[in-house]
C-alpha cells in the first residue's frame, strides 16, 4: 500500500501544471490518481479483515493478494512512465503506448480489487 503513495506526487504535480485542465494527458493523470484512492481503499479494507480475523485467514489467500498486488504495483509502474512520456511528447505514437500500458493497469486493478471483494465477501 505504501508503495502507492510514491505515484501521488506525480500525479499532483501533472494535475497541477498549468493549463485548461482539459487535454487528455490532464485527465489520463487526474484518471491515475482516483485508481490509487481506489486499490488503496481496497488494501486498507483487506488489511483490516486479516487484523480482525487473523488465525482465521489462510495463508494461501494473504499470498494471493500478495500477488495480485505485486501485478497491479507493476502495471501502475509502467503505465505511469507510459503517461511521463505522453505527457512530455504529446505524440499519437506515446499515447497509444498509455493506452496499451493503462489497459494492462485497468485489468490488474479489476483482478485485484474484485479478489478482495470475494474474499471479504466470506
């Protein structure tokens, strides 16, 4: 979880910069930002179940969200520096890579968030 507060300076900053706010690089970084209050809201709801039913939570789902985790950190990575590079360049040819990186995001962040959804369910 921690490891996601290091993406909100960036996506602050880029929300921050001057402009209309309005082009697609604003709202891709304003898009970022609400994703991390999303799967960090996740993490803390799932970090409370396992403090709350500790003996009872198997090992085997702690190492699935583990994983899951580890997928969505490492998609969020690189989408992240997929959005750098749009937003430096502004090319169509950047912008399809954040495209391509952020559809890998989108999906690691809906594996994830639906596996705690299931497991907090039982």
């Amino acid at each position: 979880m921690k490891k996601l507060l290091i993406l909100l300076p960036l996506v602050v900053s880029l929300t921050l910069t001057p402009g209309c706010g309005t082009t697609p690089q604003s709202k891709a970084t304003q898009a970022s930002g609400i994703v991390v209050q999303t799967v960090d809201s996740a993490m803390k709801a799932w970090a409370d179940y396992v403090r709350t039913y500790d003996i009872t939570v198997p090992q085997s789902q702690r190492d699935d969200v583990h994983k899951a985790y580890t997928a969505y950190y490492n998609a969020q990575l690189v989408a992240k520096a997929a959005l750098e590079q749009w937003v430096a360049s502004k090319s169509n040819a950047d912008e399809a890579s954040w495209a391509k990186a952020d559809a890998a995001r989108q999906a690691a962040e809906t594996a994830l968030i639906s596996l705690i959804n299931n497991l907090l369910k039982h």
